[in-house]
C-alpha cells in the first residue's frame, strides 16, 4: 500500500476535521445538554478546528 500523497492526507484530515465539528453541533436530548463550562470548552473546540482547517489551506497553498 503507498503512503499517500500530500493532497490525500489534507482532503482526509479535512474530513476528519469536519466531522467532529458537526458531532460537537449535535443536538442533546431534553435536560442532557452541556453547562456552561461544557458549553465553552465545544466553542474552545469548533475554534481549534477552524484554526487547523486554515493551517492546511496555508500548506496546501505554499505548494
């Protein structure tokens, strides 16, 4: 199996990233949803996510 490419690893990494941006938008059954604190450190999250999303865009376009 070859390694793949520069381009490969970023789309999947995107994708994983997506991912996990929509399950920390998911909706939370009455009374389950997050406090206050949990409520900021998925904000703290979706931030980070962003940030590494433009990260690779920046990679992809010193090519």
């Amino acid at each position: 199996m070859a390694l793949p490419s520069f381009e490969e690893m970023r789309h999947r990494a995107y994708r994983l990233l997506e991912q996990a941006e929509d399950e920390l938008r998911s909706d939370w059954a009455p009374g389950t949803g997050p406090n206050e604190k949990q409520t900021e450190a998925a904000s703290q999250a979706r931030e980070h996510i962003h940030q590494a999303q433009a990260a690779l865009d920046r990679a992809r376009d010193r090519r």
